[in-house]
C-alpha cells in the first residue's frame, strides 16, 4: 500500500474538514441525560477524526419543555452541564456546537455554543424567535439580533457573545464557521449569510424544527439555498427521538450541502443516537468564492462584515495522518450521475448543441451543413447533433454532406463505420482518398515518406489533417454551406488538434463544450432512447467500442494502430483533472488528491449508469502523478494559443468551457513551471 505517513495522504493538508450532523438522545429537561448523551455523541465523533460537529437546538435541556425552560433550576442545571462538556472536550479532536438557554443579565437567549480543547470558544444568540402556530419561543427567550461586541460569562467561562462572532483555526487556514439557528435561515434575511460574507466556509445550524408532511423538502430548499448563495457548506441538525411529542413529533434529519450540492444525510427518525459524517472541500469554497465578483460586491454592500464581524481563533486539535476520505468524488465530473437526473440532464447536453447549431444555421442561412466523418466517436456524435438539428428546422437530412477521408492510418473498420453511419443517417455521403495529395505534399517539401522512408513525425500528421480540413473548407464554399467541428472540450485542454486545421478550426464547433467523456455518455444515452434506426444504433455501439485513434500513421508491424491515450493518457483522467483545475482552480497535488481517492479501486464507489463492466478500470498515484503533469505541461505551457482562436461554439457543462469569449482567458505565452513545482513538491512519486 506504500508509506501513507506523508503528508499528501492528510485530507486537511488538500483544505478538507471533516463536519458531522450530531443527533443526541435527547429526554425533555433531563439535563444530566442529555450532557451525557452530547458527550458520548462527541467521544464518537473524535473516533471517527471529525473536525466540527453539529448538535441540534436546545440539545442541553431538549427544546420542547416550554416554560420549564424559564425555571432556574432548569437554566442553573443548563449552565453547570455546559461547564462539564467543555472540561471533558479537552484532549477531543472535535469541535462541539451544541444548543442551550444561556441567561445574561435578567433575558435568556436561545443560544448556540461553540466549544474546542477544553475551551468555551463563543455564544451565538438566535436572531429571529418563531411565534406563530406551534411556537412560542418570545414567551420564554429573548431575540438576539442586536447582540454584537459583547460577552457572557458561562461555569467560569468567559466568551464573546452575539451574532458577530465567526470561528477559524489558525493551524487549518480553511477551517472557519459561523452559526445560525433554527429559524434565523427561514427569515428573508438570514444572519449565516453576513457570517459567510464575513469569511465563514462552514454555516452550522442548530434546528429543532418539529417535522410535518412536507418538512424534510422544505429543510433542503433551505439549506441548497443557503449553501449556494453563501458560497459555503450549510451543516443542518434537527431535534429527534426522544423530544416531547405532547403535540409534536420530531425526525432528527442532518443535512450537509457544499456550494449547493446535497454531500450527506442522515437517516430520518432513527430511534438511536447518530453521526452524519463528511469531508467539506473548503479549498474549493475559497477558489470559487475568489473568482465570484457577485459575492464581494453583495459583501460590501452589506457593509464589509469581514471588516467588523469577530474572528474567533483556536488551535484545532487534530492528528495528523491518513484520515480516508469520507466523501464521493465523481470519477467522471462531467457525466450525469443522478439516476432521478439522468435523462434531463442528459437531454439538456444534447439539445443545448442542437439549439447553437440551429441558431447558427438560421443565422448564416446556409444552403448544406458540411462534416468530416471519420469513424470516430467525435465526428460520429456532431453528425447526430446536426441531425436532428435538421429535423427540428424541417430541413431534409441532405443538407448535411458527410465525407470520409481515408489517409495512409485509416482502419477498414473506421471507414466501413464511417459510410454505414452516413448512409443510416440519410445524409448525403462522398469518400474522397486523401493519399495521394498528401503524397504530392509530402513530396514537395522534401518530407522523408516521400522517399520511402517510414517518418511519421507531426509533419507527416498534418499534412493529412491539414488537407482534410482544406477540403472541407472548399467544399463548404462550393456548396453554399459551412464546415460543422466536430473537435472536443478535452482535445483542446490538452492541445491535442492541429493548429488552424484539424479538429482545431471549424465555422462552429458544436462539441468545443463537451469533453470525451461526456460524448461517449450522450451516445450511449442516445442508443438506449431509440433516438435513431436500429442499424444507426447498432454503428454507435461499434463506434464506441472503437479505440480512440487520429488514426494519422499506418499500424506497425504487429498490426497495432497509433493509439490517442498510449501517447497522451487516459481521456478518464484528463476530463477529471480538467474540470477540478479549470472550474475550481485546484493546486496539482489537490486535484492528485481527489484523483487517487476516486480511481485507486474500481470496485468501490459509484460508476455512471449502465457504465460498462469492461471499461472500468483503476490508476495508482505514480499513474496519476505521471499524467497530471502531462495535462499541467499541455494546458499551461503549450496549447492556449490554440484556445485563443479556437471558433464559436456552446457552453456545455457548468464545469466550464475553454473559449477565450468566455470562461477561460489565458495568455498564449505563459508556462507551466508553477504548477510542475507544486506537483514535485507535494505529491509522492511512488506508493498506493
């Protein structure tokens, strides 16, 4: 398994924090019960190496005692509970947020209590008291929306006290949380978004939240909605079993969402005690905070929290070490993955390529749509985009003129696929053999081949590639139309197209947005929905099946055909270090991180819907490692100038696009030494 002592195995070295939903057994007032079930819910927690755990409201005395809550036995009992669970969290891992009355002064505040190491870190006070239907909480608490800049003296303990108050471990730099509770998030104006615009990664909500027909969803609106306006991770704790059920009931749902998306959930009215454990990316929440201008603005306007809000630091009491990673990371980023979603999402990739190129056709007012076909998967998947792009514009499939071009590497298998795929569309099919002006080519430069030689260097390439899209280009002009690309989001990351010629230049290029992966997924989508004949569907699984080749140098002497992933790796890998460096801006050994935890083993975790058996393969981290630094030295230092000039084309994915008008703007001239740097400094060369 090799030496995981280095720090590349800690998931807090990548920014992660490990956050838990934390559902005590809870008996209404019993204070001694309930202090004794959050410390041995927090003992559990520091086994399982969670960094923040998440109680729900009231957890001390149980949220449904109603006016007991206002007897000062009940608030004396509260007070000497909170003071033994901070002297017995000394020496745990886990941060505690747990929920109390805390009397100041002559009012009782429903309040939440962050605690670390034997240290009362701070109280925050709920901000908005429900007081309609079923809830009465101004009868017996005070609201503590105008509580900033004080402090509360609780068993001994002194702390800040109010809603100004955020929460960062000055060893752990992403670390940081702040605090809501119950209601505070259904108000038009929750107080957990100052908190993130103030810099927490991390809201927690501490809920009672008694549970109808209907609740569960609404706490998930909430708590999307939360973590996508925040920017953050929203971890949501309610009340469970053992609450008073005199008029109520209660099913103890945790929810984690990171930036939007649900990561974990707890299972919903479970008798025993329970952990909902994950690991939070807040690298990730940083990076894509870092390049939302929409979130800096919406901060200034509300006045600069970060400027005024306290900032709490403790000295987080983790262990380093290889913790696991106790969170999914998608093999293939790209693909659809939620079977409730497949077919919408599936459904939006395509049309949104057929909607482009519509719009594209009615604006030029092209007369024929002209494609080169190859055989392969990307030439295969823009013909049926162009499809059934006619077929919504009521232009005959003839519009689209379709040329295979066989030079000296094409396979009789991609030719014979080509012509079948053509004549099973209905589309207008020409073979025009590219050999022999591309000999004469050859000849007039001088190139080696020309004397026999067996030269196949990039000139030997593209010269083939060169002359295909020449052709195409006039023959475009020759019949009113123009030249549909058919080269992908993945080739152009890694550079991997002729400059100019080849996949690289088109008049619209309706796969610029879609990577490999996603391709090959859209097609099989587009054979199990019947969406074409039986002897068109039965071409697209050939071509599927067909390794990925430029198919540009004759086979060699064993009959071995030039293969496209042998020379630049693993489109899988590629298409995964592509969406978590140009979305999210991830350092090398991060992205590496991630990687190892998603491919290292293909028997464990999730693989798309209907994946094959066959193709599901595994990568070691020497492998990984290996082929990163060949996508950091192809997409950094060697192809943008490609990308600068690349033609129009559609967004696809919310993982991005690569056009220069719109997600990515790089100069052409920049290196990739930076990123190789940080590559060799932080991940290991050998081991797992």
């Amino acid at each position: 398994m090799g030496d995981r002592t280095h720090p590349f195995f800690d998931m807090h070295t990548h920014g992660f924090v490990r956050v838990a939903t934390c559902t005590p057994s809870v008996r209404p007032a019993d204070v001694a019960s309930n202090t004794q079930s959050i410390l041995t819910q927090a003992r559990h927690a520091h086994e399982a190496g969670v960094d923040l755990a998440v109680y729900p409201e009231l957890c001390v005395t149980g949220y449904a005692i109603d006016d007991l809550h206002l007897q000062g036995a009940v608030i004396d009992a509260a007070e000497a509970a909170i003071g033994k669970i901070v002297e017995e969290s000394a020496g745990l891992t886990t941060v505690l947020v747990i929920g109390a009355p805390i009397q100041r002064g002559a009012r009782l505040y429903n309040c939440a209590l962050a605690i670390a190491n034997g240290r009362l870190l701070g109280v925050v006070p709920k901000s908005y008291l429900p007081n309609y239907r079923e809830f009465y909480e101004k009868r017996q608490f005070t609201h503590g929306r105008n509580c900033q800049g004080l402090d509360v003296t609780i068993a001994g303990h002194q702390a800040p006290f109010g809603t100004d108050v955020i929460f960062a471990a000055d060893n752990l730099p992403g670390f940081t949380f702040g605090i809501e509770i119950c209601e505070d998030f259904w108000a038009p104006q929750p107080p957990g978004m100052l908190a993130a615009m103030a810099g927490a990664n991390i809201l927690c909500n501490l809920s009672a939240s008694p549970v109808t027909i209907g609740r569960a969803t609404d706490r998930h609106t909430h708590c999307q909605s939360s973590s996508s306006r925040g920017m953050c991770a929203y971890a949501y704790s309610a009340s469970g079993h053992g609450e008073s059920t005199t008029d109520l009931a209660w099913d103890g749902q945790g929810v984690i969402y990171e930036l939007g998306s649900l990561v974990k959930q707890s299972v919903r009215f479970d008798r025993t005690a329970e952990l909902c454990v994950i690991d939070i990316d807040t690298a990730r929440i940083v990076n894509d905070r870092t390049r939302n201008g929409t979130f800096h603005d919406a901060s200034e306007a509300a006045g600069r929290p970060e400027d005024w809000y306290r900032r709490v630091a403790f000295t987080h009491n983790h262990q380093p070490g290889d913790w696991g990673l106790e969170r999914r990371v998608r093999r293939f980023p790209f693909v659809p993955d939620d079977p409730e979603t497949l077919h919408e999402d599936c459904y939006e990739a395509v049309n949104i390529q057929v909607d482009a190129l519509m719009r594209r056709i009615e604006a030029v007012g092209a007369k024929s749509l002209v494609i080169g076909i190859s055989g392969g998967l990307d030439s295969t998947h823009a013909l049926l985009v162009a499809c059934i792009a006619c077929d919504r514009l009521g232009l005959p499939r003839e519009t689209i003129r379709g040329y295979t071009m066989p030079g000296f590497g094409t396979s009789e298998r991609t030719k014979n696929n080509a012509i079948l795929l053509m004549e099973a569309a209905g589309i207008v099919a020409e073979t025009i053999d590219i050999t022999p002006a591309a000999r004469r080519m050859l000849e007039d430069i001088g190139h080696p081949h020309a004397d026999g030689d067996a030269v196949y260097d990039t000139t030997f390439e593209n010269v083939q590639a060169g002359l295909r899209t020449d052709y195409l280009f006039r023959l475009a002009g020759h019949h009113g139309g123009f030249v549909i690309g058919t080269g992908d989001l993945s080739e152009l990351a890694l550079g991997w197209c002729t400059y100019g010629v080849g996949d690289q230049m088109s008049h619209y290029g309706v796969n610029s947005g879609v990577p490999k992966t996603l391709i090959q997924y859209l097609m099989r989508w587009i054979i199990e929905t019947d969406q074409f004949s039986h002897e068109l569907n039965e071409v697209l699984e050939d071509v599927l099946g067909t390794e990925i080749s430029p198919e540009l140098v004759p086979p060699d002497d064993d009959g071995a055909i030039q293969s496209t992933e042998d020379k630049i790796g693993p489109y899988a890998l590629h298409d995964f270090f592509l969406h978590h460096i140009a979305r999210y801006g991830h350092k090398p050994s991060h992205v590496a991180f991630l990687a190892w935890h998603a491919w290292r083993d293909a028997g464990v975790g999730q693989w798309p819907l209907g994946f094959p058996d066959d193709a599901k393969r595994a990568f070691d981290l020497p492998t990984i490692r290996t082929w990163l630094e060949v996508y950091c030295r192809r997409f950094f230092g060697f192809s943008q100038f490609k990308r600068s000039a690349m033609p129009n084309g559609p967004k696809v994915s919310m993982g991005g696009a690569l056009s220069p008008r719109g997600d990515w703007r790089a100069p052409s001239d920049a290196v990739a030494d930076v990123w190789i740097a940080e590559l060799e400094a932080s991940v290991p060369g050998n081991g797992a």
